[in-house]
C-alpha cells in the first residue's frame, strides 16, 4: 500500500474512533452479556445454539450498520464540507482516495469485529464452561462475517461516489436484504420462465450474494465448513469489492466537485 | 524569458444544469492569463465572477469544457505538479477531530514530505503561522480566524513553489487581516509565487505586482494595478482660503466643502481651469491643487458598473 492510500486509511480510522463509532462495542457487550445470563436460565439443552445465533448474528447487524451508515458518507460527507479539496490538490490520485477511505473503513470494521469476537467467545466460555473442536467453525462464520462487510463497505463508497447519503444508505441497504436472499432468488431464476427468468437470473448475478456468506445457522449446530466454501467466498468477497471499487473510481475520477 | 509559473490558455467552464441537464450554464468564458514566477497576481472579481471555479480547475477538482493550464510549465492533469503547489480553498473546513500538529502531519505525508522531516516541516510551519500553543488542540476548539491561519499552514506546509489563496482574508478581522497580507509578502520574498483571490480591493492593492480582474466569468482587465487605475478617468482636488462656495463651481458639478477658514472641491480634469477661473472670479486665494489617485474602486465602478457586490 502507498503512503498516501495508508495515511487516508489511518485517517479514516482515526476519524471512525474519535467520533465514538466504536461505542457501539459496550452495546454489544451489554447484548451479550444480557443474552448468555438470560439464555442460560431459558433454553435448556440449547443454551449453546440459541448464544452462538444470538451473538454472531449480532455482530453481522452491528457491524452491517456500521458499514453502510459510515460508509455513505465517506465520499459525499468529504465533498460536502470542502475537505476533499485540500486532499485532492495534493499529489493523491481519486483512486488513492477511494481505496484508502476503503482500507479505513475496513480496518475499523476488523477492529471492531476483533473486539465483539472476544466478548462473544468470552460469553461462550462462561456459558459452556469449555471451548469444542467444533468452534473452530465458529471463526470460519465470523470470517465470512468480516466478507460480507467488506462487501457492503465496498458498495456503500460506489453508492456514495455519486449519490447523496440518504439514497446511499436506501441502495445499500436494499441490496444486503435482496442479496441476503440471494439464494432464494437463483431457485427463483431457475423455475422462472421467459423474460421474468433473464430478468430475475440476472438479478441474482448482480446482487452480492450474502446468503453463501451467511453460515451462522449450520455453525451454531456444531457444523464444519467447507473448505471449498472458504476458497469460495473469498474469491467472491475479493472480486465482487473489486468490482463496486472499480465502479466508485471510475464515476469519482469523472466527477466535477462543484 | 521568464519562465511563466501558471498559463492558462482558452480555458473555460460550462455546467449543464437541470433535471436532464440540458441547460448551459457558463461559469468562465474563455480564459487566457499567465502569471510570472516569484509574482503576486491578485484575481479580482465581485461574487459570483467565477474566480473559485478558475482555482477548481487548476487544482483539478473540475474539469474544464475547453481550454488548457499549465503550472511551472506541467499541465495540471499531471500528479507531479500537485507536489509544487500549495492550495487554501474558500472558508475552508478542516477534520475537526484532529488536532493542528495531526493536521499538518497527514497533509504533509500527503504531499510527500519525507517522514523524518515531516516533524520539523510541522513545527516550523506551526510557528509561522504563530500556533505553537495551540498544537496539539481538537481543531473543532478553533475561532473562525485560527482555522484560516490552519488553512494557510497546509497550503504551505510541503513549501511549494507556487501558492494559490482563495479569499484568504474573508471573514478576519483587521488584525487577521494584517497577519494575512504579511505572510502573503513573506512568500513573495521566499521566492514563491502567490495567486490568491478576493474580492477586498484594498487587500489587492496593498498587495500585487498584478491584478485581474474577472466579471460575469470575462477576463474584464489585467495588469499593474498603476496601469489599471490610470486608465480610470482623473479627478482633481482644489483647495482656497475663504469661507464660501465660489457660485461657478457649482454649476460645473464640483462636490464642494468648507470647513473652517478653507473649502475644498473635487472635480474632473477636464473641468480644472473652469474651477480655477471660478474660483478666482469669487476673490478666494487658491491653496492647493492635486491630482486624486484612482483606486481599484474606481476602476471597478467604471469598468463593471455600480451593482456589483466589491468590498473596498
């Protein structure tokens, strides 16, 4: 990474931390805490099951929010208060800009990810007193987590590239819904018939497709992962980001900052 | 020759505004100027003139219709010549979560001022623009005139060798005001070049080796400041001993005073000998005659009319 694409990217951070995003930590740890008290008193046999749902879907929602709400401003929020100008009168081509608001943002999500991951497994700890083989899965479930919300960062800054915050966050939010039944829509596709077939195909090409990143439910039961599905997903996660950045350059590169 | 640090050929902005954008909307009309090194240029214009959407185009945040600019001889496309200017944009806002030393530090690294100098870079730049107690405070704690005094240390922070100031003294008070203009002289005798706007005539006046002045997004006029205002047309100040209003000098339209045992009257060069002889036809004795100095004022009233918006 250049220095210029590292200094936008701390500076996102930064900015991330100091305007308190990371507080949304002691939410999730009163959620957590909240939920294995609770879980351990009502569901009996399950208590496991109902804790790892609980909390890793927590974290996907927490940090979902995070992306989507910070992410739309990240491009729009610069342009609005003039702060882009000092940055782009400087030798920073907009494509360094897009990627280090990109990596910052990122990183501020895999730091806080880290963060609700330790209190989660802290709280699985209190509740079932030991850590299983099968927990391993349970990392694979917070990676694939981690992809989505690369993912959404990436979408959020091409919506933001060119559009204002408040249609950002519709756009954003209504692909991760559509696509987190992403799945449901290719089964659509597949016995539709005629132009409703082209159309909904290709629907389900373009939307990301959360619902393969979604492996909450089979982890929780003690399920392993693929490791195919890993290889997978990643490729997925790299290409599709890829492609919305490429998206948000190529429309910020073009664009007149009036 | 002296090499030109900024040329500007034909260069010129149309935005398409409306719904389906089809409606020109021209923010400057084909523009060509060149400003020599080691000089202070002044761009001139009422609001609206379109002295900020030149500056957007040479610090490429838009994109012009036609026309092209060249800085130290690159074309502004050009990343490299990013690293050689210095640029403090109109009432301008900075990350306000940072304090003044994090500021500079990004800004420096940005320009690719090299980490172990950034340090001293910073401070120097810091004592400059005399915020050396003020450092290390949340720039959100900051008056209206420490952000501009912020603003002009990132511009200058990389020492570039060219300057571009947008309205750089709007919004200051007196004092501010001053401390501005000294900076901006300061660089002159560094070498720099500096080409700021504004719309404050007396601050152009104090200040540039040249002036251009800009209307309606038209290059109206260009030159010394000497050269502009002689083409304004003269006037002439008279002063006598006595008490009264020589009767002549009112029909030939003098604006007249008396004040004491002295009156005065200014009038028009070309009325002088009218206002000598009615002067002399009321028995008053003639003290003084002097020619009054055309101002940028002047010079604007004349040439762009009375209705726009300049602050002498």
């Amino acid at each position: 990474m250049n220095t210029r694409i590292a200094a936008i990217a701390s500076n996102t951070f930064r900015e991330a931390v100091r305007d308190r995003v990371l507080y949304n930590l002691i939410a999730f740890a009163l959620l957590i805490v909240g939920a294995a008290l609770l879980v351990g008193q009502v569901s009996i046999g399950i208590e496991r099951i109902v804790l790892v749902n609980l909390g890793l879907t927590a974290i996907s929602l927490f940090g979902m929010v995070i992306a989507i709400f910070i992410g739309i401003g990240l491009v729009s929020k610069e342009i609005e208060k003039r702060t882009l100008y000092t940055v782009l009168s400087r030798p920073v081509r907009r494509w360094e800009f897009i990627l280090g608001k990109f990596f910052g943002l990122a990183g501020t999500l895999a730091v806080n990810t880290f963060f609700m991951a330790v209190g989660f497994f802290a709280a699985l700890l209190y509740l079932a007193h030991t850590f299983q083989w099968s927990d391993t899965s349970l990392l694979v479930a917070l990676y694939f987590i981690m992809l989505e919300f690369v993912i959404l960062t990436a979408l959020a800054l091409f919506f933001s590239s060119f559009s204002s915050p408040l249609l950002s966050a519709v756009f954003a939010f209504a692909l991760f819904v559509i696509g987190s039944f992403a799945e449901d829509l290719r089964g659509f596709a597949a016995i539709a018939h005629g132009p409703v077939r082209a159309v909904a195909t290709l629907a389900a090409f373009i939307v990301p497709n959360f619902s393969s990143l979604n492996v909450i439910a089979s982890v929780a039961h003690g399920d392993a992962v693929a490791p195919a599905l890993v290889f997978y997903n990643t490729v997925y996660a790299v290409l599709y980001s890829a492609a919305a950045l490429a998206g948000a350059v190529l429309i910020f590169d073009r664009r007149n900052l009036k | 020759m002296v090499t030109p640090a900024i040329e500007i050929s034909n260069l010129q902005k149309t935005y398409s505004i409306g719904f389906w954008r089809k409606n020109p909307r021209v923010a400057l009309r084909p523009l060509s100027l060149q400003v020599l090194e080691g000089e202070i240029f002044g761009y001139l214009g009422p609001n609206g003139a379109g002295k900020t959407t030149t500056l957007k185009l040479l610090m490429g945040l838009v994109f012009p219709s036609a026309g092209s600019a060249r800085i130290l001889g690159m074309d502004v496309s050009d990343p490299r010549v990013k690293a050689q200017i210095g640029f403090l944009p109109e009432q301008p806002y900075f990350y306000d979560y940072l304090t003044a030393r994090e500021l500079l530090e990004y800004y420096a690294q940005l320009s690719g001022v090299p980490g172990g100098d950034r340090s001293r870079s910073v401070q120097a730049v810091l004592d400059r623009v005399g915020l050396p107690d003020v450092a290390g405070v949340q720039l959100r704690k900051f008056s209206k005139g420490m952000l501009q005094r912020v603003g002009i240390a990132q511009a200058i922070v990389h020492n570039p060798r060219v300057v571009f100031l947008d309205e750089p003294m709007s919004g200051l008070d007196p004092m501010g005001r001053r401390e501005v203009r000294d900076l901006i002289e300061s660089l002159k005798q560094e070498g720099k070049t500096v080409f700021f706007s504004t719309h404050i005539l007396s601050d152009a006046e104090a200040l540039c080796d040249r002036v251009a002045i800009l209307n309606q997004g038209e290059l109206r006029g260009i030159g010394a400041v000497a050269e502009l205002t002689s083409s304004v047309h003269g006037k002439v100040e008279l002063i006598w001993a006595g008490t009264g209003i020589p009767a002549g000098l009112k029909s030939i339209g003098a604006e007249c005073r008396v004040s004491g045992e002295t009156g005065r009257a200014i009038v028009g060069e070309e009325a002088v000998d009218a206002a000598i002889d009615a002067i002399r036809a009321a028995h008053f004795r003639l003290i003084s005659m002097t020619p009054v100095r055309a101002t940028l004022e002047d010079y604007f009233v004349q040439h762009l009319g009375t209705n726009t918006e300049v602050t002498r």
